[in-house]
C-alpha cells in the first residue's frame, strides 16, 4: 500500500513503514518480486539505484486490500484497546500464539 501509484527506493520504504526490521523488508520485496505483485528496476549509476514499483498484478491486489485496510484504520484504537485489556486481566496468558 506504501508504493501507491510511485516508485520508491529502499530507504523510502523502510522510513515509510513503521517498525519493520531492513532484513524483514528485503525479504518481503523479495518475495513480492517474485510473486510477481513488485518490480524490481536496477539502474547503471554508480553507485546502483535500485527502485521498486507495483506491478500491474500489485495494483490489482491494492485495490481488492483497500477496503480491509480501511476497515483496520477504522478499527485499530479498538483493536489496541482490547488488546491492553486482556494484557491487564492476564500479562502471561494474553501472548499472541501461532496454531
């Protein structure tokens, strides 16, 4: 959702998204390249820059994620609220499990 319509360099997306590790990005890109969702486009400076932009398929899949993405906004003080509650009822209970 970060690339929109534009293209972007690495160190706009890493700034652009909160919290996500520089390895975590680059394996994330990596995988939506070869997914097909990003393209990846090198040019030949010295030193190489390297962008990333949404392929026709990644501008598809914005527009189907969109209205999830806006219910999240629409969503996320309530989500973080009922977070902190079960924190406060249960701190050793209320870990995020994977099944």
């Amino acid at each position: 959702m970060v690339l929109g319509d534009r293209q972007m360099r690495f160190t706009e997306l890493h700034r652009a998204i909160n919290g996500i590790s520089e390895r975590m990005l680059t394996v994330t890109l990596r995988n939506l390249e070869h997914d097909g969702i990003l393209i990846r486009t090198v040019y030949p400076t010295i030193p190489p820059r390297v962008e990333y932009e949404l392929s026709e398929r990644g501008r598809s899949l914005k527009l189907a994620l969109a209205p999830i993405g806006q219910w999240v906004i629409e969503n996320q003080t309530d989500i973080e609220a009922a977070r902190e509650r079960l924190q406060e009822l249960s701190p050793e209970d209320s870990a995020v499990v994977d099944d």
